[in-house]
C-alpha cells in the first residue's frame, strides 16, 4: 500500500473534488444505465423493436450496473460513518455475498475460455470455477478485511480471471485458435474499450492524487465500464456475422 495515493489508501477510491459525493454520483450514473439496459431490453423481448440486440446480453449487464451502483450506495451512505473505515471492520454476512456475486463474474468468464479453447468440459470448467471463487472470497476475508480496499480487490481479480484463461487457454496456431482470438465482430473497438477499463483500473489507485482525481477521480472507471458494456452488446448483436466462420473452424479441428 506503500506505492499507492495516500488519499486512495485513506478511501478506498479515488474520489474527485469536482463532485460534492463522488460515490453517490456513480451510483446514480450506474443505476440510470442499468435502468436504460433494462429498458432496452424490455423494447426488444415484449415489444419486438430491438432489432439485433441481445436481451440475454442486455439483463446481466442491467444486473451488474445495478450491483455497482448499489455499492457505491452503499460506500455513499455506511462508509461515512464513524468506525466504518476502520481497519479492524469486518463485512458483515449480506456484503460477503454481494462480493461473491460480483466476484462470480470473473471466475465463470475465464471458464467460458477454457470450454471454447477445448482445455475441458464445461461441467469441470463451471466446477473449477466455483472453486476459484471461494478462494477468492476466503483470501479477501482472510487477508484484505478492509471494506474500503473491495472494488480494487474486485477490479484486479476479474481483470486477471476473466484475462488468464483466454491468454493461456486458446492457442494461436490452428485455424479454430485465431478465429477464437480474433475473429470476433467490432474486434479493435472490443480491444480498446478492454483495454480503456484495465488503463483506469491500474491509473486510480497509483495516480489519484496526481491528477486522477483532478479529471473525475473513480467516476473514469465507471465511464469506461459503461463503455465496455455498450461495445459488449453491439459485439454480441453482431456476433451472427461470424457464426458460420466460427462453426466451420470447429469441424475443421
């Protein structure tokens, strides 16, 4: 924690002087997209006018907006309490579970990558996934403790369980690999906005007091989350495109 801002230490977050509640101004920003998620997605199942977009893409996208506004609800309105960023707090039973929640989603999207790469079944994948994710909740239970540190502690597990997988697991030599790597629609546009969400996750915790703070402190990183879930879904609802190439590379190998 030595290398870290001091004010991130302190906080847990970046928090910018250009808000008057930094937490409470993402929150807001996450629930209003997740509403507008839902809202699209609702147009598209019940009303049939969402063309191309995925609903099944859309919902769980709501459902994770939702989860990180509430937790910068949470930080907003508990955290400013005396003792509440205390070393010694604990996270009580229902914040363990909302940890696991959002934690699940880095654990079960790298074993996506073990099924596509062919390294095992999605049975043992999903099983090695529940796996990763118990250590993870243990050693953050274990040896973080501190509530303030959770969303860096979540931001760097799912960046490398979701990253992981997909470096290691897919080759790179058969046909079937590079159309797995790369044969994916909007894929520089897929790339930056991945690379825009790892750029803020390693810039706030380091940079805040030098000038991160000064540009919208950890409202960047829910910017550019926004980014990736937008970029995500216009992936996803041109995927179709592809899907006959992708096919054709699997009976190839």
């Amino acid at each position: 924690a030595t290398h870290l801002s001091p004010s991130f230490v302190r906080n847990g977050f970046c928090l910018s002087p250009l808000f008057d509640d930094t937490h409470m101004v993402c929150s807001m920003f996450d629930i209003v997209g997740g509403i507008a998620f839902c809202s699209v997605a609702l147009c598209s199942l019940v009303l049939g006018k969402g063309g191309d977009v995925p609903t099944a893409q859309l919902l769980p996208v709501a459902s994770y907006l939702f989860a990180h506004g509430y937790g910068h609800y949470v930080a907003a309105t508990e955290l400013t309490e005396p003792g509440s960023m205390d070393d010694n707090t604990m996270m009580d039973g229902k914040d363990m579970a909302l940890l696991a929640a959002i934690l699940s989603i880095g654990p079960f999207g790298g074993a996506s990558y073990l099924v596509e790469g062919g390294t095992t079944s999605k049975g043992s994948a999903n099983v090695a996934a529940g796996l990763v994710l118990s250590v993870l909740v243990g050693v953050f239970a274990v040896f973080v403790r501190k509530p303030r540190f959770a969303l860096l502690y979540i931001n760097i597990t799912i960046l490398l369980c979701v990253s992981l997988p997909r470096a290691f697991a897919i080759g790179y030599k058969s046909e079937k690999d590079i159309s797995l790597r790369a044969d994916t629609p909007l894929y520089y546009l897929h790339t930056a906005a991945g690379l825009l969400v790892a750029t803020v996750i390693f810039v706030e915790p380091f940079y805040c007091d030098e000038f991160v703070s000064k540009i919208g402190g950890h409202f960047l990183f829910d910017m550019s989350l926004m980014v990736q879930a937008i970029v995500g879904v216009m992936v996803h609802a041109n995927s179709a495109k592809n899907a006959q190439s992708i096919t054709t590379c699997k009976k190839l190998d």
